[in-house]
C-alpha cells in the first residue's frame, strides 16, 4: 500500500479508529466535541465509515492532536475535495523529529496521506498538527488512522458456523417442479424461453400457481417480469387457505411506473403476513393482512384483452423468514453486514444482557459478509457467503457432541437417562460440522454451577480407561470420534433433584 491510495475500508488485519466523536478523548486527544475552535468533530458516530464524520481544523498551525496505539504499522488518512489551508501535517512518533506530511486537494475521503511500516512492536504516541499555511481554503480535515497490532493480527478468528439454514427452496425454472400445483394448466408455458416460466390470462377463471405453505413462519419472494399496460390486468402474489379465504397482493397499471422486472415478497408471522414490494434496490413495506394459509404463490387475474400482458416468472424463493439470526455472541459486540460491493447495510451492538441479534437481509437470497467485533473494534469473527432469510449462524465453536445420533442441547440440560447400581457410562462422539480442522481438541467434564450428587465423572476414549480429560487431538473437518462418560452417584447425596454436570470442550 502506497501513499495517495485511497482506503475506504482498513486493510485485512489492521486496526482502524475513525475520527468520530465516540473517538475524541477516548483515542484522539486534542479534538472538541463540542466547540469548533482548533481541532472539532463534524458529523455523527453512524456517519463515520461512509467519510461523513471527521476531524476538521481551520488554524495554521493548529493545536497538538495525539493518539497513543500499539503496533508496527500506521496510516494516516485525509482527503480534501479542494485545496487544504494547510498543506502538510507535521508528524512525530515517540517525541522524535517532526516529519512533515504533504496535503494535497482533490483527493477523496480515506486517502493514505502518510505510512509507516517500519515501526518498532511497542506503544507508541504520535502527535499532529498543520504546518504552513497554503494561503487557500478553509479547513483541514482527518478521517481516520489504521494500525497494525502483530500480536493481536495473528490472533485467529473465532468460527461463525451455521446452525441452521433458513433455505426451503429456490425456483428458477429451468424445468417444472412436482411441487407446483397450476391451474388451468393450459395457461403455463415453460418453453416461451429458457428460465423463466409464462403464465397468460385465462378468459373465466384466474389462473393459480401454488405450493404447500411450509411449516411455521416463512417468507416467499417473486421476481417476474410484468408490466401491464391496461386497466384490470391484475396478477401479483396469493396467500391461500380456500376459494373462499385468500389474500391478493396485486401488480396493476400504473402510469408512472417503467421497471421490466418487479419485485414482491411476503414475510409471515404466526397467521399474520407483511407485504412488500421493491421501489429500486429496496424493498417497501406495502400492507399487511390476517390469514391461517395452506398454500402459497402467484395469481394472474382473469380475463382476455389484446394488450393484457402474460406474466413471467424469473425466480421464486422461500425461506424460513426474512431474518438472518446470529447467535452466541459476546454482548457489546459490533455486528455489521456488507452486501458483495463492500458496502455496509447493517450495523448494530449487541445490548447487555443479550447474546443474539436479528437482521433483516435485502432479499430472501444475500451475497454478503458479516463482521463481528469485540468492544475495542477488534475483528474476532467473520462470514463471507451467500445468506438466506431464516438462517441461524453461531459463533463459536463448531463442534457438536452427540448422543445416540442425536446432538445434545447446549443450552438446557439433556436427559441422559438413569443410573443402575449408582453409576451410569455414556457413549457419545463429537462431530466437526466447520470445513477446517480443529486442533489440540480435548475433553472433560466439569461440575454444573454449584449443583451437587457427582462423586466423580471422568471420561475415556476406549471406555475401559477413565481419566479427568482425554485428549482427541486433530479432528479433521466433517469426521467425529468416539468418547465415553462415566458418572459415579455420591452417596452422601441423599436429594432427589437430577445430578447434572457439564461437558468441556476445548480446542485452539
């Protein structure tokens, strides 16, 4: 990375601290919140990563603004779309001399104006201020500053593993599924064109493509292509529970309107549904209506004029919902979603006492990245997929322990059965779902909070040889291995509440 390239974003690794009022007197001395004499904020938190807040100063030379960090990288980043009053910072690290940074004008937000790589693996302070004035313009500005902290780049991630996938099904078209029930079949035409299937206006009936509503709450987005150019040529998206009990969300003509490609979805709560139509790249929420549906689909409303359009249907999707649910986090961590381009849609933290969030995607279908950082805006976990509504994603580790082929639950007791004879010895294996390997993996059994009844509980690999903990090793991605736990009752315990304790895993 060279001086003048413009960095939006910090390099993979890199620590950034922007120049928002969160960051002044927490990270950057030297900088107002509130008086804008010397060096001031401008702009708010949330506007910070899009370059719409920073550090501004109008003075030559300006006061001392200084940060301390720790690491042997730093950028420095500025920008100025016309001619800076400045036109160099002056630059020391560590009391030394002071260098003298060039400004230039017409250069974005997040230019790298100054770097330095070579810096020694310690605690360092710099401090800045303008220097010689360039006679021209108003203010100076500072947008951010990168470091790179070697120890803390060499941490490794913390795995973000999906738990359960939200995707019930998507439908391009190629050919005709079984699941769709279409009626009257003579309206359907798949061989129009490829990918994409064409349903035309029937003269006594409205024409029907439907399928089982899914269990539980679900979502369904349509694309089609449909455009009508007439009054009363009606199709969009059908809830349906009989002839009689149905909801109609309805594309019509409208004067104002020129997309080729339309966009409708609805998202269903209980028996409630929220229907939503795309205005350009988002989705707006249109109405909402109460039904308990069996099935759901596309309607195309009877009738035959010559300039009723046919409608096409591109793709449908259906998901578990319209949310992407993240869980197992560390509370206050900052959580941010990126669609494909980098750009960020989503960004929240995670309140106390909270351990989850919910975040609406775009679309049922979303190529994007998510982020987690820890409360010091340090990237700890991370995600680059494709996303669909109703996914669980868990951070953490992603082993399972499971019993009997079935995983035990990790967040409420299971049910291991009774002892015979004051002892009872499990099989169990732990299963690696990640597509790496985890090393160094060992096991053991711990005491449940402060609940009693255990005289020992060790584990084996061999279920002959009892020990404290075993030691797996290497477990390669998608194999398991076998273990085996043995409970022994004490009996000075002489309650009749379950014994219950803990499995320990632990891996790098």
């Amino acid at each position: 990375m060279s001086v003048g390239t413009n960095m939006k974003n910090p390099e993979s690794g890199w620590i950034r601290k922007y120049c928002q009022p969160a960051n002044a007197g927490s990270f950057f001395n030297g900088v107002s919140r509130t008086n804008q004499s010397d060096w001031f904020t401008v702009g708010t938190d949330e506007q910070a990563e899009s370059g719409n807040a920073f550090y501004a100063t109008s003075k030559v030379p300006s006061n001392e603004l200084s940060f301390t960090f720790f690491g042997t990288g730093l950028r420095i980043m500025a920008g100025h779309d016309e001619v800076p009053i400045s036109e160099y910072f002056a630059l020391s690290i560590d009391g030394g001399e002071e260098k003298f940074v060039q400004l230039f004008s017409k250069t974005p937000q997040f230019t790298v104006v100054y770097e330095n790589l070579q810096l020694e693996n310690k605690e360092h302070k710099v401090t800045l201020r303008t220097a010689i004035s360039s006679g021209k313009g108003s203010f100076t500005f500072l947008y951010a500053i990168d470091y790179l902290d070697l120890e803390t780049a060499k941490k490794p991630l913390v795995s973000l593993y999906e738990k359960e996938s939200g995707k019930i099904f998507t439908d391009d078209f190629d050919s005709i599924h079984p699941r769709w029930i279409m009626s009257p079949a003579s309206a359907f035409d798949i061989s129009a064109e490829k990918s994409f299937l064409r349903i035309n206006h029937d003269a006594s009936k409205d024409v029907l493509l439907l399928v089982d509503k899914p269990a539980g709450d679900i979502a369904i987005q349509v694309t089609a292509d449909y455009q009508p150019t007439v009054e009363n040529d009606n199709g969009g998206l059908l809830i349906y529970q009989n002839t009689d009990n149905k909801i109609e969300f309805l594309e019509s003509y409208s004067k104002t309107s020129s997309k080729d490609h339309i966009e409708w979805l609805a998202v269903s709560q209980g028996n409630q549904w929220d229907f939503y139509s795309k205005t350009d790249s988002n989705f707006d929420y249109a109405d909402s209506d109460k039904l308990e549906a069996n099935k759901i689909g596309i309607i195309l409303k009877k009738g035959i004029e010559n300039q009723y359009k046919p409608l096409n249907v591109d793709r449908i999707i259906v998901t578990a919902g319209n949310k992407l649910k993240l869980r197992q986090l560390f509370p206050g961590s900052i959580v941010v979603l990126k669609d494909d381009s980098g750009t960020i849609v989503f960004k929240s933290v995670v309140v106390q006492n909270n351990t989850g969030i919910d975040i609406v995607l775009p679309s049922l279908e979303f190529k994007g990245q998510v982020e987690i950082f820890d409360e010091k805006n340090m990237l700890i976990a991370t995600k680059k997929t494709i996303f669909y509504g109703g996914d669980i994603y868990n951070m953490g580790s992603p082993l399972k322990i499971l019993m009997h082929d079935k995983e035990l639950n990790d967040t409420d007791p299971t049910h291991l059965g009774n002892m015979v004879e004051g002892q009872k010895v499990i099989r169990m294996s732990v299963q690696n779902e990640n597509i790496s390997a985890v090393a160094n993996l060992k096991i053991s059994v711990q005491q449940y909070m402060d609940k009693v009844g255990v005289s020992w509980a060790d584990v084996s690999l061999d279920g002959i040889n009892f020990s404290k903990e075993i030691s797996i090793g290497t477990l390669d991605p998608q194999n398991s291995k076998e273990f085996w736990v043995k409970v022994v009752k004490d009996y000075n315990y002489m309650g009749l509440e379950p014994i219950y304790f803990n499995i320990k895993l632990a891996h790098d």
